[in-house]
C-alpha cells in the first residue's frame, strides 16, 4: 500500500499565504476591549457534576441509594414554576437533587400524587440555597409530579439540572 502526498500547488501556497496575511493583519488590528471578561453561564454538565456532589454521601454506606443516568433540565423564571414527570414505584426510596448556578438562586423541590396531592418528602437544604434535595418512598406505584419552584431571590432565569437515585 503506498501513501501519496497531497498537492497543494500554486493555488494551495497562494490560499495560504492570503489566509496568514489576512489573519496577521486581524490580530493587529484587534480592539483591546474585545479582552474583557465575559460572563459564562454554565453548562449543564458542570450544573449535573454540582448535584453530583451533593448526591456523593447518600451513595455509600449500609443502605446506598443508586444513581440513575437520567437527568431532566431546564430553565425557571423567579417566582415560576416548572413540572417533571416521573415514574416511580412502590417500595422503592427515590432521592431527587435539583443544582442551579446562581449561588443565591433559593430553589424547592416538591412532590406530587397524580390527583395533585403533595405528598410527604424529607427535604434536605445545603450550605447553598441553589441546591437542594427530597427523599420520598411513594405507596403507589404510578406517575408523580417533580415541582421545581424559584424564589425571587434572583432576578434572571435559571437553568436547573435534576438528577435521581433509587433504592
């Protein structure tokens, strides 16, 4: 098997030569404004890695929960709320995470029955507002309802990850 070069010839060299004069020219011509800092929001892998970590301690011990690769994500409006659907089975224990960005984003996690009934969860809080948790063991098998609600200690819209584990 033999590999031939590629030729580039004249118009090759040319395309070169124009495309380096061009870009020199560009980096001179640059404003030094373009040099401030820009505001990155987050990706939704780093706002999945964040409730990861909250999740990290209720992953181990005698009675672990099990960390499902599902996730549902979104954006919420201060002072709004957003609905999840999910599937959740009797005797099971489920543990929902729910991470923001904004430190200062306080968000709620509730849950409700296919009526519309809240039904009983253990909430935990974090040193940050813009994370928190529920754990719940539903007597039904059936379709519930993850609320996610914003309070308006912020005054943009948030993305939100949530993530889940079983047991």
């Amino acid at each position: 098997m033999t590999f031939e070069r590629p030729r580039t010839g004249f118009a090759g060299l040319l395309l070169a030569v124009l495309l380096g004069g061009a870009l020199s020219l560009r980096a001179q011509d640059r404003d030094p404004a373009d040099d401030a800092p820009v505001e990155v929001a987050p990706s939704l892998d780093e706002l999945k890695l964040v409730a990861q970590q909250a999740a990290i301690p209720h992953l181990g011990g005698g009675n672990p929960f099990i960390l499902r690769e599902s996730t549902w994500s979104g954006t919420v409006e201060p002072g709004k709320t957003r609905l999840i659907q999910v599937q959740l089975f009797k005797r099971n224990d489920y543990h929902f995470w729910i991470a923001m960005p904004d430190r200062k984003a306080a968000v709620n996690l509730n849950l409700y029955n296919g009526k519309g009934e809240l039904l009983e969860a253990k909430s935990l809080r974090y040193e940050s507002p813009n994370i928190a948790s529920l754990i719940t063991s539903p007597t039904e098998t059936g379709v519930y309802y993850l609320r996610i609600s914003l309070q308006t200690t912020v005054g943009k819209a948030q993305p939100w990850t949530v993530i889940y584990a079983y047991r």
